[in-house]
C-alpha cells in the first residue's frame, strides 16, 4: 500500500510535502483526476513555486503598461492608438530531445501567448544558446533548431528580424532555445485577456484535435535530465505552423468583430492550465464535458485529455448567441470548433464524462494556492573582482584569430534561413544590431533587441543581471530609441541548489533594478528551472527582450561605416572592465558599475543621436572583444578605418583594443563629431575621445594594418569551419 | 540490389501533410478514411544477397533516414 | 475613370496577401480579395496578383493542393483572355502546378530555406515589364526554400526561344536551371516570379525596384 | 483497404535530398550506389474490392499526389 502511494507520488511528481498541503486544502485525500491536476498545475512550469516571491521584484507601475505579468503577454501603450504585445519563452527541454519540432513548437508557443491577446504578431526573435561545436549532437542539435524555427515562423508568416547565438561547453547537454513574438494592436483593436465570464456563457474548444502529444510535458520540464530521459520521453509534440496560420486569422477575426469574452491558449498542462486559470481569474466556475473534446485516436482518455500538449489549440468563452458566427468564422478558416460546456456561477470546476462528473473541485486550490518556496541563497558576492586587471589576462588574442571564434564569426548560416521582410515592415533586419519595425498606421520605428551575455553572467551574476538590462538598452539608444519596456525569459539551473539560486537572485534584483531606473518595465516573461544535466548546471542566463520606439525611421544611424573621412569617437562612462579570452571567458573583472549613472548616460546617448540627425552615419555599442571587434564589425568590403589607442587605453591591458568597458560606445559622423560629444559628455563623468576616421581599404588599429577582405574572410568562414557537418 | 524504405509518422503522432493533403481531397469530393503521407527511400547497394542488403538497408535507415522519435520504417526488397 | 480593382487571391496559408495588398495600395490602386473557395468574374478585375507564402503548408509540394481551388479556375478564365497575372513565390509555384505556367519549382540545391537580396536581369517584354526596362538590373529580396526552376531540356530551350524568360538572377541563389527567376505564359499576361517585389517599393525597405514590375498594374 | 502510394523523383531531376544522404552516408563510411528519396502516401479508402481500390488510389494520385514533370508513381495493395 504504502509503495503503492510512492509510486504514485513519483509518478504525478508531487513531493509528500505537496500532497499533505494538497490534502489539507481539500480536506480528504486525493483522489481520480486531482492527482493528474495538481502534478500539472502545481509543477514549476505552471506555478512558477521557486520564483514568485522574487518575481515579484520586478513590478512597478508605469503608465505606459496596459497589462502586466499575469496574462498571456504583457501590453504597453505606444500611444497614437497603438500598443504592442510580447513576450519570450523557453523550449529548452523539447529542443535538446528533438531539436526540430521542440524549436518549432516553442515559437509556434510564444505566437499564441501573442495573438489570444487580440494582436497581430508582426516579429520574431530567438536567443539560442548551444555548447561546443565539437560537442555530441552539437552540429544536429543547432540544424534542427534552425531549421524547426525557420520552418515554423517562415511558414506562419511572421519575419524573424532579430537574435543572439552564444557557444559554450556549459550548454553541452542542456541547450537553451527561447523565443520572442511581439504582436501590435491597431487603433480600435480589442485587448482581449483570459478570465471566463458571464454565468451561462459556453466554453469552446477550437483549432487542432487533441493527441498524446506530451502528456505530462510541464511536470517533466520541471525536473532536471536524467541519463536515461530518452525512456521517459512523451509522444513528441508536432508543430503544424499551417494550422496556426489559419489560428491567427480566425482568432483575430472573432476577436475584431467583438465575439468572445474571453480567449486563452492551451500551453503547458493544456486543457487543465487554461481552463482552470480562466475560471479562477474570473472568479466562476466552467462545466466541460471532456469527452466532447474532439481526439485525433479515440482511445485517449480523460486524463490524457487533461494533460495533452497537443499544439494550435484554443480555448474561448463566448455569449451563446454569437456562437453560430463564431462558428462560422472558424469553419470557413477550415478549423473545427466544439462546445465543451458552459461557465458556472460557482467558482468551481466541474469535469463530465460521459454525462457523469468525475471531477469537482475549485480552481483556486490548484493556482492561487500552489505552494510557494523562499528557496535558501546567500547574499551576492563579488568572485572575479579584481584591483586592476593582470596585463595578461586575455592572453594572446589578436583581432583576426578572433573573428573566426564561435563566440565572434558571422551568423548569417542561421538567420539567412529565415524570412526577414514577411508583412513588409521590416526597415533592419538581422544583419543589424537593432532590428527596426516600421509601424504602419504612424510610421514611426520600432527597435527590437535581445538581452543576457552568458560571458558576463559566467564573470559576476549580478552585473550580468544590470547587462541583460542596459546593454540592449544602449543599444537601442545609439540607434535614437528610447528603451520602452522589457520581457524575460530567465533560464537557471537546479534552484534547490544554494549557488544557483544566489545567481537567480542577484540576477533578478539587478536586472528590476536596471528597468525601474531606465523606466523600462518588464511586463512579462518566463522562468526555465532545473537546467542541469547529470549534475551540470548551464550558465545562469536571464535572458532579455527589449522594445524601444524612435518618432520616425528617417536618419537612422547605420551599422557599418558609410563614407570615408568619417570622425570615429569612442564615448566611454567608464565602469567594470576585463577582458576576453579567445576561448571567450572572463577571469577576472576591475572596477564597479553605478547603475543610476548608467541609466542616465544611456539617456545622454540617445539625445545626442536624436538631435544630430544624419550628422551621426553609423554607429556600434562596444561589446564582447572590445574596441578592435566593434571596428572590424562596422567596417565593409571596401570602407575600414585608421585609428590610434593613445589616450583611452587602460593602462594595465597588454592589448588595449581587446579590452571592453562597460558600458562605451562608438559614434561614427561627419568631422567635428567629438565636440558635440564633448559637449554633453562631461555631465556625466564620461569622456569621449577621437579614435581617427573612415579611410578605404583597410582597418588599421595603431601600427597594424588588416586587409578588410581578410577580415570579412574570416569573419565569415568561421561558421564553416566550426561546423562542418552543416555548411 | 535494391531496397526501398518506407518511412511513416508514427501512429500517435500528428502527421501534419497527411491532415493537409485528407481535407483538400475531401473538399474535392474524393474522400478517403486516412491519409498518412511519410517518405520512401530508394537505396541502391553493393550487397547482391536479400539478407545482407537488408540488414546494411536496416542500418541505414538506423543511422540517418528515420528519426525514432516521431517515425517508423519498413524495408522491402525491390526488383532490379 | 477609375481603374477596376486588383484582384489578390487568398488561400489558406497564403502569408504575402496583406504585403501585395500594400504594395497595391502604394502604387494608388485598389485591391480586392479573392478567396480561394470563390469563384469570381474575371472582367471585373484590371489585373490579379497571387501572392506567396505558404498555401496549405507547402505540403506534399508546394502550390500543388492550392492550385485545384475554384479560384484558380476563374483566374485560368482571366489567363485565356489575356489578363494580367503575376504570381510571386508560392504565387508561382501555384501557377505551375496548375498548368497556367510550364514547369515547376523544387528545392532549392543547398536544400535550405534562403532570405537574401539578389541582383536580377530583366530579360524581355510581357504583361509585367515594358520594353523600356528590359535589360535592366533590379535589387529584390528572395525568401524561399523551393524556388529551382525545372523544366526538361528541350523545353527550357523553347521557354528561352519564345522570350518566355523575362527575369533571371546575376548570381545564381538556388540552382535554378539557367538562372530563371521568372518566366512568363507564351502569351506573356501570365508571370511568375520568384524574388518579391512587393517587399522593394519604397526606400526603408531597401530598394523601390519591385515598383518596375508591380507599377505595370497601373493601366 | 489500404494502398500504399510510392512516389520517386524522376532520373533526370536532380534529387538533393538523396544526394545529401549519399554525401553523408559516404563520409561515415558506409557507402551506397545510389540513394533517392521520395515520398510515400499511405491511403485508407473505403473501397473493400483491390481492383477498384487501385483505381481510386491511381485516379487520386493522378489528382494531386504526384507532379509528372519531375515524379512517378508506383502502388501498391497493403496487408490490413
Ligand atoms: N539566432 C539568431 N536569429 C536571428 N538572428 C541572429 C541570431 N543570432 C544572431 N543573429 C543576428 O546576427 C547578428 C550578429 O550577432 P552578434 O554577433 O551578436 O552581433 P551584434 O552585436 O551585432 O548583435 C545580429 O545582428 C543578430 O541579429
Ligand atoms: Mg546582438
């Protein structure tokens, strides 16, 4: 008997602290479907029971927020009548067994969190993370990845403009693919958010049919790998980026003509999650006959029902007389849609088989009383600081062998295989730093940026956590955007254990921290536990994604140098400081960073790219391998630079192009650039200087010339030679 | 010697052209109870013996042509 | 008197529609849509566009379950008379498999999914291209998978005989046999085009050639 | 009853799906003559009658499944 029990608790992944709190709320033991419920609901994934109590730092009020975490996706005001919706997730377990449809899934996923709210997805971005090219299944893993996301997004119609690619050992056998859709909301268009309403109201099922895809998936992608979790694998979930297709134009099409009340997404625990959130957000009941659903095998069962992570479906909630056009609607985008029953007054669920309940009970017990854990962390230390950085630190790495490193080579093998410019909006693709969106109805730019550099997360959590904040954030102001708002998707190792939740903890604060003071909200985002794999735990990785939005797209201030003779000025609010080495790790770090001063220096870089128009030509944040890379990566096949290191170098660096400071930037115009610079940079304890200018040919960094051919040669070749298998 | 290889998505698993391809031949009016649509592989072998060539056909396919995970496979010996 | 509208087929799955829809409306025309269950009277409309993307999912091949559709029966009508058609991507793998245009489009030899911008060549005059710009180079981003043109030989070599190549790239992306971009029907109203030229009509998007082809709407 | 419907890419056309497979397979060392990779429909039609399964199947193929330039077809009645 007792085994019996542990069988079942190992099963539904429920530890015996679970069931006894569980039990007590019920007052009785669990019994029939509650078991499969609370494993689902109560899981890490669903509940998000490690992270809430530190999640909750990164509220603020703002304005500009029209719907915060909590919904599918966070909504902000752009104003003039349009706001914008999104959000980043995590696929990372599903990606790592079948890298394919796992990437394929997750984007399909993200898409949805999107277009339930009412807005039409208008871009993608992905923040990819993979081992060591020589690592096993490395060079399959990143082409099913790829290719599932090109597949899906391609298909679905919605351009991928931007991304982040990180190599490390760390990620050996636990890769990280997350993805980001944003959505935009017209003048007029509805918001539409999830909790049921309106006693009497029906509840209905549209899109796919239900399968056995991924029966138990949220409670499994809340564990870490074990060895043998090939024998635990559910049926694998497809991605039918057809289907969603046509999900998106029937769903924005109820939606704009005002018929339904609500609408929810099935994710995660799909029926059980959605259902039970709408009923318990709204405060009612919802009565669903489960064998109603429509089954793509007669043979699924109730339970498998209620956990199937069968991908493009939707559940809604409409007034019974808009049914008919709502069926309409979705029979003629050739989808099937079926009434599972109706909304109660009683905020309790009530689950019919075959006309008989099987399952009552009240939503609130499964989601607003999940357990909650203050997991134990220290407080955050600093590990790699140092006084001043030893001369050799980096080693030797000059610029060309750096250029062909995984950490630095071109990747255009990945995003060459997605379409960039579907909808016809897109003003800078993914050959950019920034991706730029034009709005439609304004005309007015849209940036869109991706956070989180696993080097600096690996060198000090908590500056990591400011980065993942301000060095999107500079990187939308150097282009003339004003940061607006944040998502996140914080993919962390095993949280039981104390360094890694120290990590999660200084991370999350840092980052809070950063957006209240750029004024920039995260309003919505993801937590990834248990990414640990026999033991291994991956580099903390808060992943970011940042929106920033410029009055017009005119003068819009290149990523590659434009004309020779151009002034190039390095501007410099000096901070932390280190270095790379060529493997791309960090040993050590001097210096601290003030991020009130940040925050308003990011300001002072957009002013002054505002206000000097087309004055200011191209312009690059300074990032990993220094001064020297952000050069070769501004320079063209036939533009280059000449430039000197006297003056700016710190002086204890053996290679002062190779160094970076956080947080420096550089701004190529027309001559005389450095003093308008000047003119603002002494206000904020920052200084600017003169590197040289835009010359033909070459790029020459003090005494050494490199032909820029060369240059791009290598740059480019370096995915080929790492990965061989797939070039 | 040659051997054909019949791959299909597994039964379970949602076979998205199969569902495609079922619901524009009914709306043609040339309804079928299922379409499966999966790929058929034509190898072409040194072995001249039907077992041999069968277990190197096996091997393959193990190796590169089905993924496990969402697929299965059929051999057959196929006429010269 | 104003123009009689642009017709732009829909199917399912079809994700360039709203695109050439803008496009069209640039160029101060009318659109109108077409729906693929729908069958339509073809004098009601000055010229038709049939977009890509990815109808019915690009399942078994592409454009192949699309182009059984009613509409495209009406749109074979507009063919006879001499109307107007352009089919960009799926929008002309839809039209070969339909039999509006000879060939037929498969996977591209690098096997993979390729968005780029390419240099193309406007070879000869239809419906499409005036005489003025044959011979011109235009800038146009592809984005396709399966966009190798393949027809057998004899018949390529008649395609090039009656002018029926209108539209080849300077650098060759995808193996398309002898560099085809574009071919037209013998009559020369019915084109298919593989790059997009409704992704290229105005200066943010990074060139404003698809206005070369696209503005031959304009009657 | 069910007809399986095999459907190979012509000689002519060249079929990059077989030849990557061949590149692959060649550079683990397990080398083939030749390898083409196409598609396999499995129908499940109503007909109970073989011949007139076929000529369904054939008339659905013919329809839709395969395009003549480039393909050919073979079926084939499969065991229930
Ligand atoms: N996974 C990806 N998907 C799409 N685009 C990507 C991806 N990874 C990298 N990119 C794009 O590649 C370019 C180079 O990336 P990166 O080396 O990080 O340089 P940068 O500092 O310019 O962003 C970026 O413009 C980015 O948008
Ligand atoms: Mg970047």
């Amino acid at each position: 008997m007792e085994t019996e029990f542990a069988a079942k608790l190992k099963k539904y992944r429920l530890s015996s602290d679970e069931y006894e709190r569980a039990k007590k709320l019920l007052g009785r033991d669990l019994q029939g479907l509650e078991w499969a419920l609370f494993s689902a609901l109560w899981s890490e994934h669903c509940s998000y029971k490690s992270s809430k109590v530190h999640l909750k730092k990164f509220a603020f009020s703002s304005p500009r927020v029209l719907q915060a975490m909590g919904e599918n996706a966070g909504v902000i005001d752009l104003g003039e009548g349009e706001r914008l919706a999104f959000k980043m997730e995590s696929h990372n377990h599903p990606s790592f067994i079948e890298p394919y449809q796992g990437a394929a899934t997750g984007v399909g996923g993200i898409l949805r969190d999107i277009f339930t709210m009412g807005a039409r997805p208008i871009a993608l971005a992905n923040y990819l993370c993979f081992g060591d090219p020589k690592a096993p299944r490395m060079q399959a893993l990143v082409e099913g990845v790829v290719s599932g996301i090109s597949g899906y997004g391609n298909c679905v119609g919605v351009p991928t403009i931007t991304g982040q690619t990180e190599f490390d050992a760390s990620y050996n056998n636990n890769i990280l693919v997350n993805a980001m859709a944003v959505g935009l909301f017209t003048e007029g268009e509805p918001i539409v958010t999830s909790p049921a309403r309106g006693v009497g109201n029906l509840v209905v099922y549209v899109g796919a049919k239900t399968g056995r895809d991924g029966v138990h998936g949220a409670s499994m992608a809340s564990e870490s790998f074990a060895a043998d979790s090939a024998s635990k694998r559910p049926t694998v979930q497809i991605g039918d980026p057809f289907f969603e297709k046509l999900l998106i134009e029937s769903c924005l099409e109820v939606i704009q003509k005002d018929l339904v009340v609500a609408i929810q997404d099935m994710g995660a625990a799909g029926l059980t999650s959605s259902s039970f959130e709408m009923s318990a957000k709204g405060g009612v009941g919802l009565r669903m006959h489960l064998d109603r659903v429509p089954l793509r095998d007669s043979s699924v069962g109730p339970e498998e029902i209620l956990l199937s992570e069968s991908q493009e479906r939707m559940l809604l909630i409409c007034e019974p007389h808009n049914l008919e056009p709502v069926r309409e609607v979705f029979e003629r985008w050739g989808l099937d849609i079926q009434v599972l029953g109706e909304v109660l007054p009683t905020p309790e669920m009530e689950l019919l088989w075959k006309n008989e309940v099987v399952c009552k009970i009240n939503p609130a017990l499964l989601t607003d009383h999940a357990p909650m854990h203050d997991r134990p962390f220290e407080k955050w230390q600093p590990k790699k600081q140092v006084s001043n950085l030893s001369p050799n630190g980096a080693g030797d790495v000059a610029l060309p062998a750096v250029l062909g490193s995984p950490q630095a080579m071109s990747r255009r093998w990945i995003y060459q295989q997605y379409d960039q410019r579907v909808g016809g909006k897109t003003v800078r693709d993914c050959d950019d730093s920034v991706a730029v969106v034009r709005l439609p109805t304004t005309g007015r730019g849209l940036g869109i940026v991706l956070g989180c550099r696993p080097s600096v997360m690996r060198m000090d959590a908590q500056v990591g956590g400011y980065d993942a904040a301000f060095y999107p954030a500079l990187e939308l102001s150097a282009k003339g955007f004003e940061p607006l708002a944040l998502t996140d998707c914080l993919n962390f190792g095993n949280p039981e254990r104390v360094p890694i939740m120290s990590e999660f903890v200084a991370s999350v604060e840092a980052l809070a921290h950063a957006s209240r003071l750029l004024d920039a909200p995260v309003i919505s985002g993801n937590v990834s536990f248990y990414n640990e794999t026999m033991g291994v735990n991956i580099t903390s990785t808060p992943a970011t994604g940042m929106v920033g939005l410029r009055p017009d797209i005119e003068s819009l201030p290149a990523s590659h140098f434009t004309q020779s003779g151009d002034e190039i000025v390095l501007w410099r609010l000096p901070g932390v400081s280190y270095a790379l080495n060529a493997s791309g790790q960090i040993s050590e770090f001097s210096g601290s960073l003030e991020p009130e001063a940040v925050a308003l220096w990011l300001k002072a870089v957009r002013g002054l790219v505002t206000s000097n128009g087309s004055q200011i030509r191209a312009s690059r944040v300074v990032g990993k391998y220094g001064v020297g890379y952000a050069l070769a990566r501004l320079s063209t096949e036939v533009l280059g630079a000449r430039v000197q290191s006297t003056g700016w170098a710190n002086s204890a660096s053996a290679n002062p192009w190779h160094q970076e400071t956080l947080y420096e930037v550089l701004l190529v115009g027309v001559p005389g650039l450095l003093s308008k610079v000047n003119e603002v940079a002494a206000r904020h304890r920052s200084t600017a200087w003169k590197l040289g200018s835009v010359e033909a040919g070459a790029l020459t960094l003090d005494n050494s010339e490199h032909a820029l051919g060369n240059l791009l040669k290598i740059y480019r070749t370096g995915w080929g030679n790492h990965f061989a298998q797939l070039a | 010697m040659k051997i054909g290889v019949r791959i299909l998505p597994k039964n379970e698993v949602l076979d998205t052209q199969g569902r495609a391809v079922e619901s524009t031949l009914k709306s043609h009016g040339r309804s079928v109870n299922q379409c499966r649509v999966g790929k058929y592989v034509q190898l072409d072998l040194a072995e001249t013996e039907p077992a041999l060539a069968l277990k190197k056909a096996g091997e393959i396919a193990e190796f590169i042509l089905y993924n496990p995970l969402i697929e299965t496979f059929e051999l057959e010996v196929l006429p010269n | 008197m104003a123009q009689k509208p642009v017709g732009i087929l829909r199917f399912l799955g079809t994700n360039c529609d709203r695109d050439v829809w803008q496009a069209v409306e640039t160029l101060g025309l009318t659109p109108r849509w077409l729906w693929h269950e729908d069958t339509f009277h073809p004098a009601d409309y000055s010229g038709f566009v049939v977009p890509g993307g990815f109808s019915y999912g690009d399942y078994l091949r592409c454009g192949a379950l699309a182009a059984k559709a009613p509409a495209v029966q009406s749109l074979s009508e507009a063919a006879k008379k001499g109307q107007p058609i352009l089919g960009i991507c799926n929008g002309f793998q839809i039209l070969c498999e339909s039999g509006l245009l000879p060939g037929v489009l498969v996977r591209n030899e690098g096997r993979r999914f390729i968005d780029k911008w390419v240099k193309l060549k406007l070879r000869s005059s239809n419906a499409w291209t005036q005489s003025a710009s044959v011979g011109r180079e235009l800038n146009l981003p592809i984005a396709h998978g399966e966009g190798r043109f393949f027809l057998e030989a004899d018949g390529i070599d008649r395609l090039f005989e009656n002018n029926q190549v209108w539209c080849t790239y300077s650098d060759n992306p995808n193996g398309s046999l002898k560099d085809i971009a574009g071919i037209s029907s013998p009559t020369g109203n019915v084109c298919g085009l593989m790059p997009h030229p409704e992704r290229a009509v105005t200066t943010w998007m990074g060139s404003e050639d698809g206005r070369v082809i696209l503005s031959n709407l304009l009657v």
